[in-house]
C-alpha cells in the first residue's frame, strides 16, 4: 500500500498562494531595500561640506550672499510656498508595486506609501500605511541632479533653465557653476551591501517564511 499527500484535490489553490506570497516577499524586499537606499543617499547628502551661500530677497528676487556663517547643504530658502526645511527630504523611495519598480532619488507623484516589509514582519494581511509623501516634479528632481553631478543652469533640463534663467542675481553670474558632490553615488555605495542581502538571503527566508504561515489544507489518501 501506497501513502500519498495531495494539497486540496487541485494543485491550483497552493500555486495562487505561492505566488502571493511571493510577489508580497518582492514588494517586502523593495520596499525595504528602498527605504535602505533612501536613508544612505540622505545621509550622504547631509554629510556634504557646509558653504557660505545663504539667500536674501531684494525687490521681490532672490539675492544670493556668501558673506555670513557656514551654511548646512542642501537648506531651502523658499519665499513661495511652504516644504521641506532641506533637499535631502526630497529624497524619496517610491514603490510602484504594479510593475515591481522602485524610484530613488526621482520624481514622483505624492503618495501614502504602503509598508510590505512591516507586513511581512507582522505576518499581517492587513495594508500598513504611512503618511502622505509630497511630490517631487522636474525642479525639484533637476536641483537634486545639479547638486549631486555639479555643473551650471545651462547644462540642466531645458523647461526648468527657462524657468530659473533671469530670476536671480549672483554675485558671481547668472549661471554659476556648481560643486558636484556625488551624493547620489555614494549612497547607493553605502547601500549596495545591505541590498544585496535583502534581495537574496532574505528574501529567500521571507518567502518561506510566509508560505509556511499560509493556510494549506492537506488530505491524505491510502491506496493499494
């Protein structure tokens, strides 16, 4: 006589559960890996050397000054609208569970980004949310690129040099040339190790983990 363990009567059942599962370890996986990459490019970003540039507004334009005291880099003065204090909070990881993509560092829309990772922590079904992110639009995005690759206004997108060219004076020219400072590069180097980590052992682990935690009914048949 023969024992045999049969999953359900059909296979299908078991396979749909695997794969959710799975592609919820995926989400986990990027969501914690971005969040990985994010937290190293910020601190990169603020660990880059303080200037002496700060920002006056004379007859309604923006006057740039290098006069007073060491300047933490990337600090926002904005006379428009309210924002973030720095540019590192503009610094984002943005998940695009539908297509499994993941955006650091880049424009996005505003968002209530979704925890996977604390989901399959919590071995939960249940949605985990933080709260709502600002957007990040072409501006934004083109600053974070000049101050991460260095270069001038001219060199940057064309709608966002038309949108800058004229509205300022510094003392130095209408299109200064700026300091790289490979922030950008250096996170993701700081990053790579623990990425790779998240994307291979534990994720591995994860989706075990969680197919395990899965309710499977078994039946057992006898046969001779």
């Amino acid at each position: 006589m023969s024992i045999k363990i049969v999953i359900y009567d059909n296979a299908i059942p078991m396979l749909d559960e695997i794969a959710k599962w799975s592609l919820h370890s995926a989400l986990a996986a990027l969501d914690q890996s971005g969040m990985e990459l994010r937290d190293r490019t910020r601190e990169a970003f603020k660990q880059s050397t303080r200037h002496r540039w700060y920002v006056k507004v004379v007859n309604g334009k923006r006057v740039y000054k290098n006069d007073g005291g060491l300047v933490e880099f990337g600090k926002r003065f904005n006379f428009k609208k309210s924002g973030p204090d720095n540019m590192a909070n503009m610094i984002n990881a943005y998940l695009m569970p539908k297509s499994l993509t993941l955006v650091v560092a880049g424009m996005h829309k505003s968002f209530i980004p979704r925890y996977f990772s604390q989901e399959a922590k919590a071995g939960t079904n249940s949605p985990i949310y933080g709260n709502r992110v600002g957007q990040v639009l072409g501006g934004s995005y083109q600053i974070l690129k000049k101050l991460s690759k260095g270069g001038r206004f001219s060199s940057q997108d064309p709608k966002y040099q038309a949108i800058r060219q004229g509205e300022d004076t510094h003392p130095i020219g209408g299109d200064p040339f700026y300091k790289p400072r490979h922030f950008i590069e250096q996170g993701r180097s700081m990053a790579k190790p623990q990425i790779q980590e998240i994307m291979t052992s534990k994720l591995e682990a994860l989706i075990y983990r969680q197919i395990n935690r899965a309710n499977v009914t078994t039946r057992v048949r006898a046969s001779s």
